[in-house]
C-alpha cells in the first residue's frame, strides 16, 4: 500500500482596495483630435502615442479609459480634463 500525503498551505491574498477607479472619456463633436490629444498629454501625463491612441478609441468607440488609479489622485485630472472642454468621468 502506498500514503499519500496532503499538505496544507495558508495562503495571505491582498486586495488592491481604491485602485479600480478611471477616469472615462467620451466623444463629442467639439473638441479636435490635436485638442484632445495635447490635454492627455499635459493633464495624464500621457505619451504623444498614449494620447494618440485614446484619441483614436474615443472617436471610433465611443469612448475609453484614460487613467486609473485612486480616486483622490483622479479627480483633480478628470477637473482638468472637464475645464479643458473635454467630456469626462470617474467611474
């Protein structure tokens, strides 16, 4: 006969707790593609090809996730995003 042996483990599981938010924009037909792009640039911190990028996803999809992390940290960004003319929110 053979044994077998179980072996029990305790496992430790963090949970990232805030850090689901993100800042969505949305198209509309105001703002310019070089508008758009410029303020993820200053406002997100985005690269040329980041802005680009969601530039493209916002006015194809309809819109995208431009930023996330902890809601404190977006709000002021998603403030400038909305004083830049821009649609915006956190969800």
């Amino acid at each position: 006969m053979s044994t077998i042996e179980k072996v029990q483990e305790e496992v430790l599981v963090e949970e990232l707790i805030g850090i689901n938010n993100e800042i969505v924009l949305y198209n509309d037909d105001v703002n310019t593609f070089d508008h758009v792009i410029e303020t993820l640039i200053r406002v997100c911190q985005h690269t040329s090809e980041q802005a680009e990028q969601c530039a493209i996803l916002v006015h194809y999809k309809g819109k995208c996730t431009v930023k996330t992390g902890h809601f404190d940290e977006l709000k002021p960004q998603c403030t400038q995003l909305l004083e830049a003319g821009l649609s915006a929110e956190i969800i």
